[in-house]
C-alpha cells in the first residue's frame, strides 16, 4: 500500500513540474506598450521623414549639421553617406504610401503598408520602425526611433476639456433638449440606433459614445497638424551588404591593420638599432694638453751611479788603462815628497771606496 501511494506522489509531481513548464513556455514575453500608437500612422510618419531629409540639397547640409536638431542632422548624415560613400544609386521613393494617408493623417480604408516594407520594434521606453528602401544599386536599411511625445498629450487633455465641458454632455440637459425638439427618448435612441448600426439603450450610452467620438476627432486633428502621441528621436541609415561583401571587407582590413603593425615594428627596431652610436655621437672630446718637456732629474745628475764592472773579455783593455792612470797618478803624488822607486809601487787591485 506504502508503495503504491508513493508511486502516485511521484505521478502528481511529475505532472504539477510539467504544468508549470507548459504555462511558463505559453507566457507572452511581448514587451508592454511604452504608450500608445497606431502602427501604420509610426510607420508613414517615418516614411514622410526619411523623404524629407532625403530631399536637402547639398548646399544646405552644413546648415543642418550646425543646428540643434538632433533627428535632422543624424538623417542626413546616414543619408548623405549612403548616397556618396556608400554608392546605393537612386533611393526609392516613399510617396505612393504616403499619398494613401487621408486630410487627418490616417491611412484611408483599403489601403495598407505590407509588412514586408517595414518593422516594428518596441522597448522598455521607445519604439524602432525599421524600413526597407530597395535603391537602385544597393538597398538601404532606415531606422527610426520613437519615443513619447508630452506635447501631444498636453494638446490633446487642453481640446477635449474645453469640448466636453459643454452642457450638451450632461445627461440631465441632453434630454430636456430631446424634449425640446418635439421627440421623446425612446424615439430618439431608435433611430439613432437605426442610423448608427448601435445598440444605445439609455441616454448615458449615447453620451459615452460621443465623448469617443470627440476624442478621436480631437486626434485626428492634432494628426493633420502633425502632432502625434510619438515623435522621432533619431534615425540611423545604413546600406546593406552581403555576408561575403562582409567578409571580404573584414579580410581587408585585418590585412591592411597587420600589415601596419608590422611595419611599425620594424621602423621600432631600426630606430632601436641606431642606440648603439648615441654614445659616440654626445660623448665629449678631450682637450688637448701641450707635451711638457721632461726635466732632468737632479739627483741623478749630482750622483750619477757608479759604473758596474763588467768581467767580461770586452772590458778588460778598458780596466787596464784605468789601472795605468791611476798607477801613474799615485806615482807622481808619492814622487812629490819622497823618492820611491818605480820598480817597488806595485798595485794589486782597486776597490771603490764606500762613503
């Protein structure tokens, strides 16, 4: 029995764990609404801008990049851009949608922009209608971004209080008008209903339709002088290309970025190869100073070394003649004061004597 009501356990587990998958995947993930907006009027409102900017001549786009009005001067860039740098040829003209909008700003009945032409984006606080001009050479993607317009609001809030604070609107004095007129209520309703396709039962339900057919008047207008619920922020303009055209176009510029780099490298390492003459180059020269003439050293002119006696067989005539000398020199001293023979002066060697 245990197991048995375990196994179930595990079964209705399983299946809450799979109901609450199933619920999660069906959620709606589409991102609320950041105000209200009809989307052919966004999608025609970018359109007639697009043929605006795209129609400045050049003489005035420097008038234009120097103003304050940031969505004129983002259009003609893009545009200007796409025209001469990018080379799309002649854009393709919007006119025959616009020319589809009625006097009050609304696409008149039966005709509607395709979805293929257009896309429409919605965010937190903006809404982006991406367009599709097929030019002549090269198609061009337009990007338009919205964002709510307080103006619109504060116009509108300002004509349909002044229209529905007339008396007309008061229940109480709309059917004393009714019985002005000779009719009663029921009979009124009927052919209003008649004439109208409705199904009004009370006087409270007219009113309320009337009020909703003052604020769409009132919108309308506010359409015909250009003034919506939205109004454009920026617009972005970009040709298209081609995943190949892309990569042949990222290889090129990969190419041409190594290709620097590596010339910059080798101008490095030559600069680097010249270090080795700096010290040469700001090394300073030394000065040159007169040869001073060796002096004689004094003590070796006043005692001059005493001449070392040389045993060998060259120098034995030059020993026998100082031996002479001095013979005959010790001779004539010893002559002077006694008579000494010449035969008993005998010298048997001389030393130099040490002082």
């Amino acid at each position: 029995m245990k197991i048995k009501q375990l196994i179930t356990k595990k079964f209705v587990l399983v299946v809450s764990m799979l109901a609450v998958m199933l619920s999660l995947a069906g959620c709606d993930d589409k991102v609320e609404k950041p105000f209200e907006y009809d989307e052919q009027d966004m999608v025609t409102n970018a359109m007639s801008l697009f043929e605006k900017y795209a129609a400045v001549d050049d003489d005035y786009v420097d008038y234009y990049m120097k103003s304050d009005d940031e969505l004129a001067k983002s259009a003609i860039k893009g545009i200007k851009q796409a025209v001469n740098n990018d080379k799309v040829g002649t854009l393709e003209s919007y006119n025959s949608y616009i020319s589809a909008v009625d006097a009050y700003g609304e696409m008149m009945p039966g005709n509607v922009i395709p979805q293929e032409v257009f896309k429409v984006t919605e965010a937190a606080d903006y809404v982006t209608v991406t367009l599709y001009n097929k030019a002549s050479e090269r198609d061009v993607e337009i990007t338009v971004k919205y964002v709510e317009n307080p103006d619109y609001y504060i116009e509108y809030d300002k004509a349909y209080t002044t229209e529905i604070s007339n008396e007309y609107y008061q229940p109480d004095v709309f059917r004393e008008y009714i019985i002005s007129q000779g009719t009663t209520e029921e009979d009124f309703l009927a052919d209003y209903n008649s004439y109208m396709g409705t199904n009004v039962t009370t006087i409270e339900e007219f009113l309320a339709n009337e009020k909703l057919a003052v604020a769409d008047m009132i919108k309308s207008d506010l359409a015909s002088n250009g003034i919506y619920p939205f109004k454009a922020e920026e617009m972005v303009v970009n040709a298209v290309y081609s995943k190949g055209e892309l990569m042949a176009s990222a290889g090129k510029n990969t190419l041409i970025g190594m290709g620097t780099v590596f010339v910059v490298l080798l101008f490095i390492s030559f600069i680097i190869s010249l270090f080795k003459f700096l010290p040469a180059l700001f090394a300073k020269k030394p000065k040159l100073e007169p040869e001073k003439k060796a002096e004689p050293d004094k003590a070796a002119v006043t005692a001059p070394a005493a001449p070392v006696a040389d045993k060998s067989s060259d120098d034995l005539m030059d020993d026998a003649e100082l031996v002479a000398v001095i013979t005959a020199a010790v001779y004539a001293a010893a002559g002077a004061n006694t008579a000494t023979s010449k035969d008993r002066l005998v010298v048997r060697s001389i030393k130099r004597a040490r002082r």
